[in-house]
C-alpha cells in the first residue's frame, strides 16, 4: 500500500493512512525524500508493534518459484 508521504500529507496523516490499511502481509511503500515521513515512522512503528505486527525483510513476503499477480496486487502461486 502506498503511504502516499510523497504528496508532503502531515505526519499524522501518514501514521492514520497507514495504519488503518495496513493488513497482515502488507508492504507499505515509503519514499527516501518525503517531507513528513522521520516524523511519521515512529508512531507507525509504534502502533503496528502494539497491535501484534512484526517487520520483515521483503524476502520473507516475495514468494519464490513461479506464481502469478492477482487483481489486488497479491501473489499466487502458479496453478492457483
């Protein structure tokens, strides 16, 4: 999910985007030159920690082998 911190949202902002999209296996996009986002990540960490989500290298979410991209940007394994 994008965060959308490139479009300078106010902090509070981007920690309400994110962490009420957030679902488990979310990859939440964040740009390295966006305005508000040192500002926004604490609380967002904060607040995923507090309601039982852990952070994860990308490796640990990309499926690997063949799989296809469903509508909803979620990977499938091939066949399936």
């Amino acid at each position: 999910m994008d965060s959308l911190d490139w479009k300078e949202l106010p902090a509070d902002e981007i920690v309400q985007r994110v962490t009420s999209r957030v679902q488990p296996g979310s990859i939440v996009l964040f740009h390295n030159a966006a305005l508000h986002t040192p500002e926004a990540l604490p609380a967002i960490i904060k607040t995923l920690l507090q309601e039982g989500y852990t952070f994860v290298p990308i490796s640990q979410l990309i499926l690997q082998g063949e799989c296809t991209i469903d509508h909803t940007g979620r990977q499938c394994p091939a066949g399936s």
